[in-house]
C-alpha cells in the first residue's frame, strides 16, 4: 500500500430492501460499503411496494424498538411523527382488551410510547434515512440467486439482473430477504446442515381494511382500540382499530381456525360485530370504507435457530423474518428489526467485521431480540388447536397461568402495569415480572376494581358519530 493510503473499508451487502434489511444497512454503512440488492423497483414515496403484502395491515413499532430506532437513526421517529404519525401513550392512548379478556385501566403514569402509523409511511421515511449515505448502494430489480464460498466464508452472492447474472463479491452478506428466504437451501447447497425449526402455527387469517375517520375523530388523539382473541376460547377473534395519517383508520381484524374473516366487504362489519366485544363495530357504524378488504394467511410463527448451528460460515448472517416470522397480532415484527439491527452495529463497534468469527457472533446477537418476542408470541398461540404436533407442556401451562395473572394485575395497577410494559414492549427479559413491583400487587391484589366495558369515554364514542350541522335560528 502506498504511503499515506487510506485503508480499503469492508464490503457488505444486504439480500432485500425489507424494514430489517433496511435498518441492517444502516447499521452496516458506519462500517463498510454497502450494496443493497432488492428484486424489486422501490416506491418513490408513502406507496405499498410489491414484497411486501402486509403492508396493508396494522403495524406498530413497541417501545423497544422506538428506543432502538432512536439510537440507530436520531430523528427518525420525529420525522414520521411530522408526517402523521403518532407516539401513542401505553395506555392512556390505549383502549385495550387482554387474551384474558380483561379491560386494562388507561394508567397515565407508564414511561412507554409506541410508533403507530401505517406501514407505508413508516417505509416510505426509512428509504429516505437509509438510502442515501454515501456508503450506501443501492441495485433494484436484482435477484440474489446463490451464495458463492463455501462452508467456511461466504464470499458474495451470484445475482439475476436484466438478462444476465453475474457475481457480488463482500466480506460480508446478510439476507434480509424475509420469510421466503432461500438461506437454507443456499447453506446446504454449500454443504453444511439445516438449523433445527419449530412452528406454531394459530391459523390466523387476517382481513384489513382502511376507512376514513368517523365524525370528528380524524381531527383528535382518538385512541388505539385493540380487542385480542382469546386462546382459551377458539376460534379466537380480535381486532384493532390503528388511528393513522391523514385522518384515516386502519381496521384489522383477526380469526383462527373456523372463525376467519374472509375478503367479502359486506361481512366485515359483522365480523368485527362478533368479536369478544362489538366495541370495534360499534365505531365504525359511522365510517366509511376508503380501500377493499385485504386478507392474508401468511402468519405462522416460524423459527429457524442458525446461531445454535454446529457449523456456520464467515461472511454471512441471517436477520428478520428469515431468522423468525411472528403472527402479526403481537405486533413485534418492526421492534425486533430495529433491536436487531442495533444488536448488529454494537458488535461491530468493537470486532472487525473481517475477523474470524463475527458472522456466528452477529448471529447470536440477532437471536437475543428474536428470542424475547419468540416466546410472548408462542406464549399464547401454542393453546389454539393444531397450533403444534404436541399439547402445551406443564410448563407452557404454568408460564400462561403466571402471565395471565401479571396481566390481570396489570390492567388495574400502574406499577405492575409499567413490569408488564417494559417485558412487552421488549425493553426487559421476563425476568422483569418477577421484580416486587409486579409480584407485591400480584400477591396481594389491586385494590382497583376490574372494568366490565372498554374504557372509552363518552367525548370519545360521541366523536366517532356524524358530525350535525346546528339547527338554523
């Protein structure tokens, strides 16, 4: 090297132009040069793009990931607040009913806020955030079809582009690509072994539909409105409503097996009618529809464990819904991106990217933010039948028995309330609820009765009627 040369900084490149793909680059471009791979042309602004289908439905971004997103990209919350999105107060923003069935107090007092804006938006700003760094490159309409190395460094990706397909080489390759991801066939192709999978699968179908905002709700903090199935009594129904940009209401709702919604528009107010309580139909007797009605089916828990694999290549990393999908209903898809992403950007930020052994650490930082949304989430869908080949253990048994207790104590005491939030909203371990601020409360009872109706306030049901003109004096 000449004297006086600058170094050649590593090279990444990133499979998918997902939200973890995404939020991986970011981290990645403090580090290396970047090339990002996405089989599809993007969107120029706030508008669905072809891979990603549940775009439609609700999303939000836990407290957690809110966090996460503010460290590995300041300003980026704030902006999609300025463009319509909301940081909603958990849960005084929040109209909320349990797995238990069991209304929550909307507590004041709690530290924890939520992201909640439609999919699009919160893409839309990403790209704006990501795709611009000068370390970043990005290659649309090009299809990663093939690893290149072999069982102990990957060493590029061999890509379809236009006509032809040609090789990428990096010292470093992540597969954002999502569920459909080919990393385990590409591993074996390159002669080491699947990593071990488990499934639970709820058989949740989900039906999404977009109105626009009854009376006078588009111009207030009207509140999230969640209504969860309940697993003890399938089929399990719920639904929510997601107040988001441009005084617009995103409604989904959700059923398992032998209760599914189904894409007819003429159903979908009796359906969300039908749900544990009607409080969701009751305010949308006054909305109107602005979109048809979405459904998809693709919400299997599905987990592929790499980081416990006996052997693992240099060179290669596996994130997002690649590693683990969830059913959307908890909604800790994005949370789990962002932690993962900064999971990313802290290792490199003491080990060289090209060292001998970041690949395998990179994937077991990945895997501890995937782990503590893996467990909410089958803490709860494993009790659906033919949700799994085997019944819920004993000890499944006991986790649910303890969580349902530590949810009831929660809906009607502001300390326990904030445990539960901060193992919620993926802040904590569940070690968490066994501080004494839940267990003392959980022992000894809340002192504040359980609520027999949804905690709207009138100001809020009679803002979701018809606006009337005064009469003429």
């Amino acid at each position: 090297m000449p004297d006086g040369a600058a170094p050649r900084r590593p090279t990444a490149l990133v499979i998918g132009a997902s939200a973890a793909g995404l939020l991986a680059t970011a981290a990645l471009a403090e580090f290396a040069e970047v090339t990002l791979v996405e089989r599809d042309a993007l969107p120029a602004g706030d508008e669905p793009r072809r891979g990603v289908p549940q775009a439609r439905h609700a999303h939000l971004v836990w407290s957690g990931g809110v966090t996460a997103l503010g460290e590995l990209l300041p300003g980026f919350v704030d902006t999609a607040v300025a463009r319509g999105g909301r940081l909603v107060h958990v849960m005084g923003d929040m109209v909320s009913r349990a797995p238990n069935e069991v209304w929550f107090r909307r507590f004041t007092a709690t530290r924890h806020r939520n992201l909640v804006c439609s999919r699009t938006l919160f893409d839309a700003v990403l790209r704006e955030r990501v795709l611009p760094h000068r370390n970043v490159t990005l290659q649309q309409r090009t299809t990663a079809v093939q690893l290149l190395g072999g069982p102990r460094r990957v060493t590029g990706v061999r890509v379809h582009q236009g006509d032809g397909t040609h090789e990428l080489t990096a010292d470093l390759v992540v597969d954002g690509s999502g569920r459909g991801s080919a990393a385990p066939r590409w591993l074996g192709d390159l002669g080491l072994p699947d990593a071990a999978v488990r499934e639970v699968t709820a058989g949740v179908a989900y039906a999404t539909r977009l109105y626009r905002a009854p009376g006078s709700t588009g111009s207030t903090a009207f509140p999230v409105v969640n209504v969860q199935a309940n697993p003890a009594k399938p089929p399990g129904r719920g639904g929510i409503i997601l107040p988001v940009e441009r005084g617009r209401w995103l409604v989904t709702l959700s059923g398992t097996r032998g209760g599914e919604p189904t894409g007819d528009p003429d159903s979908f107010l009796a359906f969300a009618h039908g749900l544990g309580d009607p409080v969701i139909g009751e305010l949308l007797r006054h909305a109107v529809p602005l979109s048809a009605v979405h459904t998809t089916r693709a919400t299997t828990n599905r987990r592929r464990y790499f980081e416990r694999a006996g052997r693992w290549p240099d060179g290669f990393l596996v994130l997002g819904d690649a590693v683990a999908g969830f059913n959307p209903v908890y909604g800790h898809g994005l949370t789990v991106a962002a932690q993962s992403a900064l999971a990313v950007r802290d290792v490199l930020a003491t080990r060289a990217l090209t060292a001998v052994g970041t690949a395998r650490r990179l994937q077991r930082a990945v895997a501890r933010p995937v782990s503590a949304a893996w467990d909410l989430a089958v803490g709860q869908d494993v009790f659906y039948p033919g949700a799994t080949d085997t019944p819920p253990t004993l000890l499944d048994r006991l986790n649910a028995r303890f969580v349902d207790r530590a949810v009831t104590t929660g809906a009607r005491n502001p300390r326990a309330l904030g445990a539960l939030l901060d193992v919620m909203g993926l802040e904590r371990p569940p070690i968490r609820l066994l501080a004494p601020d839940m267990l003392l409360p959980m022992l000894i009872g809340p002192r504040t009765p359980r609520l027999s109706a949804p905690p709207l306030t009138e100001a809020e049901r009679a803002a979701a009627r018809p606006v009337t003109a005064p009469p003429h004096g």
